[in-house]
C-alpha cells in the first residue's frame, strides 16, 4: 500500500500539469469570459508559487512540478481576462496583492509552518470567486469543464495523500478543492434560464406606449377637446351623441 499511496504525488502532478490547457484554449478560441473569475486565475498562480515554496520546504520535490506549471498557466489566464475585460479589476488585484504579501510575510519570519498555515486557507480564498462568479453569471460559455475535471482528479489525489501523510494543510486542500470543482461541474452541467424579467417590463412598456399613441376606436377625447377642436376648419366635427364606428353604446 505504501508503494501505492507514494504515487499519488506523481499522478498529481501528472493531473495538474495540463490542467489550465483547457481553460486558455477555450478562451483563446472563443473570446467568452463568462463565469470566470480573475480573482481565481491570479490567485492561483500566486498561491502555487507559494505552494512551490512549501513543497521545496518539505521534500516533496515532485509536488513541484504541478505547482509551477499552474503558478506559469494560471497567471497567464489572469493576464488573458484582463486584456479581454479592458484591464485590472482594482479591487481583486489590490486584495491579489494584499495576500502575496501576507504569504511573503508569513514565510519569512516563520518559515515552513508559517508558510504552510497561511496556505491553510489559501485555496478556500482562491476558489470562492471562481464559485460565486459562476453562480451569479447568467451563463457559463466561458468555464471550461476539461480544466475543473483536471482540478478535481489533482486535488482529489492530494486529499488522499493528505490523509496517509497526516498532513492537515493537504488535507484541506484536498477537500476544499474536490468540494469547489463539483460545484463548478454542476454549474455547468445545468444552465440557468435566461432571465425573462426584464425582457417582460420591456415589452409591458412598449405596449403601454403603443396603445397609447393608437387609441381605440371608442376611446374619445374629452369634451373640451372636442369643442375646441370643433371650432378648427381642419378637424372633423363631432355631434353630441354620435359614435364612431366599431364603438357600442349602451
């Protein structure tokens, strides 16, 4: 079993190197960023590098790879949305760089295992806005599914590991990642209805202003109007009693 449990670092890494392929392919190819979120894109890269850090830290030399490949790839996905949406969202770049110097911090003044708590709570950061930005979007056309699938095979490898290793930081890696990546499978999976809310106030006002530039036949201008209008050359002139055509009197 030993021999089994050692290779899931490796299928891991095996798993996490393609991972964002999908996801800049598509893209790339299709130019739709709905549903995705640049928060996760540049957090992710950031927190890779961090988790290289760690990994180097604690021996885990095959953890390396995978760390790099998404810390290069997620980064360059962060720098594809943000020329496809016009630039930097201030805010999650300010938060972005908030948390690269709490990570900076952490490992410097407490090493290994302060760099390792920190990362605790790295990823539940790093996939909350990929979750709610594929949520309150209306669509997901952007989300690539190969890359969330890819995700959830490295984590799901990584919890497991976590578990042999007695470690509590893979752990939760493990089960906050498996847990964001069905979600975001299920997002996808079952698209949302197109909001028709709007469309029917819209089409209730611009009905309201037809029948209003159109009156009916039995709708009759107020008796004033009709004196006065009486009085023109120009305009017909109506007797007291008489109805138009198509109008019912009682």
């Amino acid at each position: 079993m030993h021999a089994v449990f050692s290779l899931l670092p490796l299928l891991a890494a095996i798993l996490a190197v393609p991972q964002f392929l999908p996801q800049l392919a598509r893209l790339a190819r299709t130019g739709q960023t709905a549903g995705v979120s640049w928060s996760w894109a540049a957090l992710t890269s950031i927190n890779n590098a961090a988790w290289a850090g760690y990994f180097a830290l604690s021996g885990f030399w095959t953890a390396l790879v995978p760390a790099i490949s998404a810390t290069v790839l997620a980064g360059t996905l962060a720098v594809m949305l943000a020329r496809r949406r016009a630039g930097l969202p201030r805010r999650p770049a300010a938060l972005a760089l908030a948390w690269t110097a709490l990570l900076l911090t952490a490992a410097s003044l407490f090493g290994r295992a302060g760099l390792g708590t920190a990362l605790t709570a790295a990823f539940l950061l790093q996939v909350t806005p990929s979750v709610w930005t594929a949520y309150r979007a209306d669509h997901t056309a952007g989300i690539a599914a190969g890359t969330w699938l890819l995700i959830f095979g490295e984590l799901l490898c990584w919890g497991v590991f976590g578990i042999y290793q007695a470690d509590p930081r893979l752990i939760v890696l493990g089960a906050t990642g498996v847990a964001a990546s069905l979600l975001i499978l299920a997002r996808v999976a079952r698209p949302r209805a197109p909001r028709t809310g709007s469309r029917t106030h819209a089409g209730a006002v611009t009905a309201s202003a037809t029948s209003s530039q159109n009156p009916g036949p039995c709708e009759l201008p107020p008796l004033g109007e009709t004196i006065g209008a009486a009085r023109s050359p120009a305009a017909p002139f109506v007797h007291a009693g008489q109805h138009r055509p198509g109008c019912h009197t009682r």
